[in-house]
C-alpha cells in the first residue's frame, strides 16, 4: 500500500514541476514573440512576399496569416535593388570600373554599302516601238558590252518605213528629197548603215529587228519581259559601269563635326576582312535624310578587279580629331535609352549584386563608346552586359528603371509604372488586335513552345506597329517598351528569359488597360505567387479559369484572380 501511494506522490510532484517548466517557457516565448513584434516594422506572406504591411493580419490574397518580415533591404536606399546570385549568372551580366581618358578607340567608325556610282549608271532605250521577240540579255548582272545585240523587237512603224524606202528608191532619180528623207528616219532609229544598206539591195521588208547595246556595264535591272509593247524610247534596262563604285555610309548628325570632303577614312568589307583600303570622302550629302537622321557620305572607289560588290556591307573608319584626355568614356552596351533619356546602371555595392539606376548626358560617340557628360563619375562600377536584364529586375522590383523616372520605395510586383492616361473610343478599339495578340502570346507561354511564342510575340509587334504615331504617343513610353520587350523575346531562346520579358510586357499591359472604359471582352488581371522566384507575377486573361503562362504544365492552374 506504501508503494502506491510513494507512486501517486511522485506522480503529482511531477505535474506540478512540469507545470511551473511550461509556465515559465510560455513567458518566455510570449516575450520572445512580443521583442520580434516590437523590433519588426513590416509583416508580410510566406507564400506572397510582395505583401508587406507595417502590423499583423491576414494576407488579403490567400487569407493567411501575415509574419514578421526580416528587413534584408534596410540598408538599401530609395532606388538600390538586390539581384540573387543565380540570376546575376543567368543574365550573364558583366561590369566595368569607369575611369578617364580616351575611350580604346578614339576613331569614328561608320558602317554602309557598296553602291553604284551613279555618275556611270544610264539606261538602255527601245529605239523604235514594238513588240519584244526575243531578249539576249534575259538576267540582272549580266555584262554587256557597247555593240552587243541585245533584243529582237517587231515594230510596224519600222515595215512601214521599209515599204517607204523601197518605194522611194524606185522614185530616187524625180524625188531625191524623199529618198533622203526616208532614209534618214531610219538613222535616227539607230539602224546601222549595213542594215539600211541590206534593204535597198534585197528591196524585202524584214519584220523583225535586232537592238544592239549603246553602253557598256553590267545590268543592275531588267525592266521587261519578252511578249512585251513598248513605246519609243521606253527602257529596257538599267546598266551601270563598275569599274567605280561608290561607299556609302550613314552619319548621324552628332557626327558630322568630324566629317569633311577630303578626309581619309579606311574601308574594310565583311566579304575581305582582311584587306583594307584608303580613300579619301568624296561627297556629303547637303540634306538630312528625315526618317533614318542620317547623312549619305559617299566614297568613290577604284572596282577594276570586281571584288566590290553593289549591296556589300562596308565599315569605314575615320581618325576622331576631338581628343580630350579628361572625358570619361563608356561602352555602348552599357547605355539605355528611352526617348530623351540615357541610363545605366551602377553597381553601388563591391561585395554585393547591389544595383542603381543613374540618368547619364551623353556627348560625342566613337567607334565603340560614348562620351558621358554627367551622371556618372570615375571610379563608378557600371553595368556593361545585361544591362536590359538589369533593368527588367528593377522594374519588378518597383524601382528607378529606364520606364520609371521617379518610384516610391513602397511599391508593389503588380504594373507598379501605372498613370493615368485619357483614351478616347477611337484609340481604345484601335488598341484591340494589340490586346488579342497579346492574349495568344500569352497562351504560347502556357503551351511552353518556343516557336510558338516567337511567331506570336511577332505577330503581337506588329500588332503594336499598326497604330499610328498620334496613337502611339497616347501611350507615352508604353508602346516603345512593349515593343522592345517583344523583340527580346524573339531575340532570347530560354524560355525561362523569354518570361521575363513577358512579365514586363503583361505589367504594362495591365497599366494600360486599367484606364480603359470599354473592352469588346472583359479580362481579369490574374496572379501567380511562385513565379519570379516567389516574388509573384501578373497577367492578364479572358477567362477565370488559371492557366499559368509561367509555369506552363508544371504549375498549370497555379495562381488566383486578383
């Protein structure tokens, strides 16, 4: 009996001992919760990040509830982002220490083609009209030489003329007047003196006659076909002598300063890489080509041997004369712009993939860099590969990007560059193939096909281009961005890159379509949590039911309407 109540005794010291243990844990994980409360500013959703709030609650997409956020940006300004590691090797993103001095090449680098010199271009004329019976020179680039008989043409006017010649032989000795006559409208119709010759003695009216080539060169186009009519002096072919050709290259206006009749400038071709050749500019053109802003400045070259070829791509390398040891030069890989603006991106951190967004003023361009005029000083760490990538990470992240001049830093993953724009009924059923195309984009994505969202992000581009300029401008910078957006997903073959670039796209989209008052078919704005690295990502859709363009197959109905 003492045995059991020795046990029962034991058994009641225990529950009071672990009673008072619990007790005293339960303070100290209440005061433990309470010092994170206190210390932690933001609360937000493991399963949606971009959610953060600065007191506990319920996360308004999926109901759950909201955790201390650990603040790993607090040491971040307003406009520095953080890239992980994985995506800094993916976008294959390098960077450079700016420094003074000249760029690597201070020469001016332009790049054109090979031309005919059109003072040696004429065209080849039907001397008399008729109809084509024969061509011998049936191919464009064909030589021909001044002489050779190039066709075979049936005229009336020319058997009439020879009955008239027959005629007026038997009338020569009463009326040498008309013979003349006649016989001289047959010169003038280039018939050679041996043909005129071979009608007065045969006396047969040939309805048939050869054109012999007035020129000699090498046919740049053929203007008719055999079965043809054509008038007197209607043109056969155009023909061009090549033993001179022209350079051809384009400079911008910002380059012209540099530019002079006179200059030697060295021309390389693609076609002998390894050859280069020394002229001197023989001819700038006086007007501004208005679509391209360029400037024709021509070269003639000796072509003797033939090795230069009309259509050849050709890059000319002029000596810069504007040297300044001071100035600080970057790589054009390095610049992004976006209407008047320039941006690059510098990585503020040494040890860290910190980035920042900085407006530049441009000057001068050389062959490969340009000339910066503010934003950036020496010894800045600037992005020089992957620059775009860089920037699509920002605009994610909701910071200063080549779209976004001006952020705040508490904004969120969804179309955060939103503005109020004003869209009329006219521009708003204009805007309608560029929402479909947009919509079939989307799906191509949810099929995983590559080939399939190349067709169709093309399809969506020019879509885009079929919008007049007054209507693009409506869209600001919109257009331009969903425009290159789309051609990066042509130029990207990894799928999972090409998404990114469509998460941009579909951000700009949903912007744009929030200040819509009318659509022929309603859409939902709709939200994956997983996607950009469980950052979350939007799209828009024409239906409820999910079909993540993200995920494709492997998360398929992963998302909700938003």
């Amino acid at each position: 009996m003492k045995k059991y109540i020795i046990y029962i005794v034991l058994l009641l010291a225990g529950i009071v001992i672990g009673k008072f243990a619990l007790s005293g844990e339960s303070t100290q994980q209440h005061s433990n919760s309470e010092a994170i409360t206190t210390e932690s500013t933001l609360w937000t959703c493991s399963m949606h990040p971009q959610i953060q709030q600065p007191e506990a609650g319920d996360c308004p997409i999926c109901g759950m509830d909201l955790i201390p956020a650990q603040e790993s940006t607090g040491e971040l300004s307003e406009n520095q982002f953080r890239m992980t590691e994985n995506a800094i090797a993916l976008a294959n993103i390098e960077t450079i220490t700016v420094a003074e001095g000249n760029a690597e090449s201070s020469a001016l680098q332009l790049t054109g083609t090979i031309e005919a010199n059109e003072k040696t271009n004429a065209i080849q004329t039907a001397h008399f009209g008729g109809r084509i019976e024969k061509l011998y020179v049936n191919i464009t680039g064909e030589q021909v030489r001044k002489g050779q008989r190039i066709a075979l043409i049936y005229s009336p006017e020319l058997v009439t003329t020879q009955q008239e010649l027959i005629t007026a032989i038997r009338m020569k000795a009463s009326q040498p007047e008309l013979y003349k006559a006649v016989r001289n409208k047959l010169k003038l119709w280039k018939l050679s003196e041996a043909q005129i010759q071979q009608i007065e003695t045969s006396k047969k009216v040939s309805s048939k006659f050869p054109i012999y080539a007035s020129v000699s060169g090498v046919v740049t186009e053929k203007l008719v076909e055999e079965g043809n009519h054509i008038m007197e002096g209607g043109a056969l072919f155009k023909v061009s002598n090549l033993n001179t050709v022209w350079a051809s290259f384009d400079a911008y206006e910002k380059q012209l300063s540099s530019l002079k009749v006179g200059n030697t400038i060295t021309i390389s071709t693609n076609a002998h890489p390894n050859e280069e050749i020394s002229a001197k500019i023989t001819f700038i053109d006086p007007v501004v080509n208005t679509k391209t802003r360029t400037v024709a400045v021509n070269v003639e070259l000796n072509n003797k041997d033939g090795k230069l070829k009309p259509g050849m791509f050709v890059t000319g390398t002029l000596e810069s004369t504007q040297k300044q040891d001071s100035a600080i030069y970057i790589p054009k890989s390095a610049i992004l712009w976006t209407g008047k603006r320039s941006v690059v991106y510098v990585k503020t951190s040494a040890n860290e993939p910190v980035f920042e967004a900085r407006e530049i003023t441009l000057g001068n361009a050389t062959t490969t860099h340009y000339e910066v005029i503010s934003g950036i000083s020496s010894d800045d760490e600037i992005v020089t590969n992957g620059a775009f990538t860089v920037d699509a990470a920002a605009q994610l992240q909701g910071k200063k990007s080549m779209m976004n001049s001006n952020v705040s830093s508490h904004t969120s993953t969804q179309a955060n560059v939103t503005k109020k724009m004003e869209f009329n009924t006219e521009f708003e059923q204009a805007f309608q193939p560029s929402i479909q195309a947009y919509l079939e984009l989307k799906d191509a994505f949810v099929k995983s096909d590559t080939k399939l969202t190349d067709k169709k992000s093309k399809a969506f581009r020019e879509a885009l281009e079929q919008l007049t300029n007054s209507q693009r401008e409506k869209l600001d910078l919109y257009w331009a961005l969903l425009h290159k957006n789309s051609k990066l997903i042509n130029e990207i073959v990894p799928l999972e890159r090409q998404r990114v670039f469509f998460q941009l796209i579909s951000n700009h989209m949903i912007a744009i379509v929030e200040n819509f008052k009318t659509l022929e078919n309603p859409l939902t704005v709709q939200f994956c949590p997983m996607a950009d690295n469980d950052n979350g990502a939007y799209w828009l859709s024409n239906e409820k039911l999910i079909k993540n363009p993200y995920f494709g197959d492997v998360m398929l109905t992963c998302g909700s309407v938003t």
